[in-house]
C-alpha cells in the first residue's frame, strides 16, 4: 500500500510542497489535513503549528517534520505520540537566506546606514568616515545550520567574526566558543552580536539585563532566531540609555508586536515579522524524500531533533 504525508500549515501554500514532494518521491501520497477521512497509512506529517490533539488523528505516524527550522513549539507540547521521530527543515536555501538577512543588518550597522538615514530625514549632509569591516566584531550566538552559514558569510565579506554554541566547533576564519564560561568573553568582543540560538529552556532569557551590558558600549544586536531568548525589558532599556546603539529585530515577543509596544517607538530600532528566512518547497522537499525513503528502507531519519534537549 503507498505510504502517505499530511500537510498542515495555515501560513504556507501545500501546492509547491505537493509539486515538490511529486518530483522527489513519486509514489508517496499528499493529503491535506482538512481533508482526511481514513488515516490509514499516513506515515509522515509535514507542519507547522499545528491544533492540540492533530497528531492522535494518525495512529500510523512515524515521522513528523517541522516546516521550518525552529521547533521550539513542537517540542514544547504534551500530545506527541511517543516513538515518532522529529526532523526539520534543513534547507540550504532558508540558510542562504537568513544569511542575506544577517549580511543586510550587519552591513548596515557596520557601515553607518542608520545614521544616514536620520541624516536624510533632516536633510543633513553628515560625514562619518567609512571603516574597513574587519574593524568590526561580529558575533554569532548558535553556529548551527542557519548560525554557521551566516558567520562564514560574514567572515567572508571581511568582517572579524567569532561565534558562540553549546559544544565546541573548530571553523577557518571564525573564532569559535563553547559554552556558558566562555559567554562573557564571546559577548564582551561583539561589536555587532547575532542572535542564531533555537528557543529552549537553557536560551529562553540568556540574554538579560546582565549579559546585554557585557557587550561593548555602543553595540550593535540584531535578533533572528527567537524574541523570548532576549528580555525584553532589559533589551528596552539598553536601546533608551544608547547602552545599545542599534538593534534589528525579527523577531520579538509577542508576535506580532503590539502596535503600542514603546520598541516600535525607538529610532535606534528596525523590526521586520519574522520575513528573514522560509523552508522552499523546492529546495527542501529533496530532504524530507531522503528521509522517508530511510524510513521506508528501515533506516533512522537523518538528524532528528533531540526533544530533551529542545532542539
Ligand atoms: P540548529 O539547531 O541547527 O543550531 C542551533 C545552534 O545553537 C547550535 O550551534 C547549538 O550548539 C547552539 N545552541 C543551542 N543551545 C545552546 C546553548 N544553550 N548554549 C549555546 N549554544 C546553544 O538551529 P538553526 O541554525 O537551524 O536555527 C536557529 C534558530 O533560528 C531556529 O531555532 C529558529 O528559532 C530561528 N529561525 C528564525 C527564522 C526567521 O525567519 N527569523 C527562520 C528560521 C529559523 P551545538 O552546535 O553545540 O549543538
């Protein structure tokens, strides 16, 4: 009998996923969630936040992949079935992405965009002498998929860049730190930090009022990955008193940001909704086919996300 996925999103279209999922794995059946009668057979779940109870629905299911490369709600819930395997999205060209989107924000910290912009607001013809980018730290915390790509992106545009993560890497061009001792010092060379950790319980407020004033005076931040992983409050007052100079913000907390939330207030803040990268069906659907044909083959999926520890 031909095994069968079931798609699930209110935010993404299923019909690139349906032609994509077609050209990678011919014989595997796509079923809309909203149209499933008989769950027989469905082996796989493609979705992303999906409703309470949805997974008790297939009592078949082996696998279920995330839509996108944060799993922290997926994790987080009480109703997976035990015994089924967790993957995510990982896509090259969601890394090529969110490496455009940390290339754009740091190149225009690091090249005084935001000071020429409130210059032309005023008409003001205001000179600040260019620097080369290798006199600019930036920090990536999270040197996974996403967090790797984008620092040797970084390094590779000339700025000086280190990164930050929970087991030691070794990376040309990048100087790397591990763990919760080396926080101080990583944080302390961050002209610009980036902020590229998955939501777990370790991350969800790491950066405090405390750490946030290790940086050096006047840093750039820029967060990507998750807004609960910054307080809030203390990234506020870090931006009021210029402790922080500049901040882009994709995401924050809540989302959407309330629109009479004081950051959307501050001229040192650009926020964008959680827009600096997507899965694309085409390039990610080649993935998800390699691993349901291991599944299929008896094999174990390639990196399943480790619930313990969150990510
Ligand atoms: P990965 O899981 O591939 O990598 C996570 C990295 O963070 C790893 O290097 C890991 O360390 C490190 N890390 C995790 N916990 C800790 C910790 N407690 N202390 C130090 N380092 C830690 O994630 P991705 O790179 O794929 O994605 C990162 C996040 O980006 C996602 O979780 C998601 O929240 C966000 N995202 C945002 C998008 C947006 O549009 N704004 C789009 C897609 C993702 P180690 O290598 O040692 O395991």
């Amino acid at each position: 009998m031909t095994d069968r996925l079931v798609f699930y999103s209110r935010m993404d279209n299923p019909e690139p996923w349906r032609a994509a999922l077609r050209t990678a794995l011919p014989d595997l059946a796509f079923d809309l969630a909203d149209f499933v009668t008989d769950p027989t057979g469905i082996r796989y779940a493609l979705v992303w936040n999906a409703p309470q109870g949805f997974f008790a629905r297939f009592p078949d299911l082996q696998m279920i992949v995330s839509l996108g490369a944060g799993v922290d709600a997926l994790v987080a819930r009480d109703d997976l079935p035990p015994g089924v395997v967790i993957t995510r999205l990982q896509d090259p060209m969601m890394s090529r992405m969110m490496a455009s989107y940390v290339l754009f924000a740091t190149l225009r910290m690091a090249r005084d965009i935001p000071a020429f912009e409130a210059a032309q607001r005023q008409r003001r013809w205001t000179f600040v002498e260019p620097r080369p980018l290798s006199h600019t730290r930036v920090g990536i915390m999270g040197l996974g998929e996403l967090g790797l790509f984008a620092a040797r992106e970084c390094a590779r545009q000339g700025f000086t860049v280190s990164g930050w993560s929970r087991s030691p890497k070794s990376e040309p061009g990048i100087a790397c730190h591990a763990g919760m001792d080396s926080l101080p010092a990583f944080l302390a060379g961050c002209d610009i930090l980036v902020c590229m950790l998955p939501q777990t319980p370790q991350t969800v407020g790491l950066l405090n009022a405390e750490r946030l004033a290790m940086l050096p005076q006047g840093a750039g931040f820029i967060n990507v990955a998750r807004g609960a992983i910054v307080d809030q409050q203390a990234l506020l007052a870090a931006l009021r008193s210029g402790r922080i100079g500049q901040a882009t913000l994709d995401v924050c907390t809540p989302e959407p940001l309330p629109d009479d939330h004081p950051l959307w207030t501050l001229d040192n803040v650009l926020i964008t909704p959680h827009v600096a990268s997507v899965a694309l069906p085409d390039s990610a659907a080649p993935q998800v086919a390699e691993n349901i044909r291991r599944l299929r083959a008896g094999l174990p999926a390639h990196d399943p996300v480790d619930i313990a520890r969150g990510y």
